[in-house]
C-alpha cells in the first residue's frame, strides 16, 4: 500500500501520431504511446536523421538519452546515454544545449556526483559537486569526445553544414577575451 497518496516517482510518456496530407487537408492517424519515455528536445541532421533527447526511466530514476528516429518504423532507436562530466561517476545529467549538425552532434551537459559519506562525514545533508561538459559526437552519438571548452557559457554554436563549433574562452564572468573560436569536428 502506496505511504501517500501522491505520485513519488516520475512517469515518461511519448505521444505521437502520422500526419498524411489528403486532398489538401491534414489528417491525424492513430495515437500511439511510447511509455518509459519523453522526448526532451529534437533536431533534424542536415543529411535528414532526426535525433533526439529522451529522458528515460531508469527504476525511480530518469536518464538522458540520444535516441534515432527510424523513419519508416516511426520508432525510436537508443543510440546512448549522454556524457557526463564525471565519466562513470556521474550520477546526475542534465541537458544544456544538443545541436546536430552534418555528422557531429554536440551535447552541452550540467552533471552531478554524489560524495561517498566516508569522505564527508561531518555533514547532515547529502554531499555533492557538479559540473559542465561540452561533448561531441561523430558517429551517430554511439562514442563520444570531450571538447575542451571552460564554462557552460563557452558553447555559442555549430555550422551544421561543415561540423564547425565556435566556442569563447570561458563565460563571460570570468574571461575579457572577445575572440570567437572555431574547431571543425572530426
């Protein structure tokens, strides 16, 4: 018997349904739902792939993952788990910027660890740090690389036609330097 009679964990539901032009007019089919999931944010490749961020459950916990629509399905396909800034250790992740561009995709991510007790006891509460990651990805988000960018204002963009990031040194609190930078991604 549930302790309360509110929700205590979060539930992921996908809606969606084909659209089909009909003599000028649109027309909805048949919704479907995909449980477990929620789509987050969505963005199309240059070369047409639409991929996507979905927040799945993970038992009563909810992870971020790249997904790929399979088009003639209308499934979505699990690519990856997002980055963290802490590699295995991170506990936590949680979406700032995704971009698709050519072939990259690049994942602006906030992420969290939580300290072990023995190196915090002193403490009442729980003991965490957290920190910014900008990743990129070159072979449909199935590996990804770091991008050596300070702050999570660093990121200002991607040319999608040829897989170029700009980036500043750092966010504008902490670095005077005006200069945009590049970087193509291989």
């Amino acid at each position: 018997m549930p302790e309360s009679d509110s929700l205590s964990r979060s539930v992921n539901v996908t809606s969606f349904a084909p659209l089909s032009l009909v003599q000028g007019r649109w027309q909805v089919g048949k919704v479907q739902r995909a449980y477990g999931m929620a789509i987050d944010s969505v963005s199309v490749s240059a070369k047409g792939e639409v991929f996507a961020v979905a927040a799945a459950n993970k038992g009563d916990d909810t992870e971020l993952k790249l997904v790929l629509l399979e088009q003639d399905k209308l499934a979505w396909q699990e690519r990856s788990t997002l980055p963290g800034s802490f590699g295995v250790l991170t506990s936590w992740v949680g979406l700032r910027d995704f971009i698709v561009g050519k072939n990259a995709i690049v994942v602006n991510t906030s992420s969290e660890h939580e300290v072990p007790r023995l190196l915090y006891p002193w403490g009442r509460n729980k003991a965490s740090i957290s920190g910014n990651g900008v990743f990129y990805s070159v072979d449909g988000g199935k590996s990804w690389k770091r991008l050596a960018m300070n702050g999570y204002l660093g990121l200002l963009g991607l040319d999608s036609r040829n897989d170029r990031v700009m980036w500043s040194k750092g966010s504008w609190y902490e670095s005077r330097d005006a200069n945009v930078y590049s970087y193509g991604l291989q």
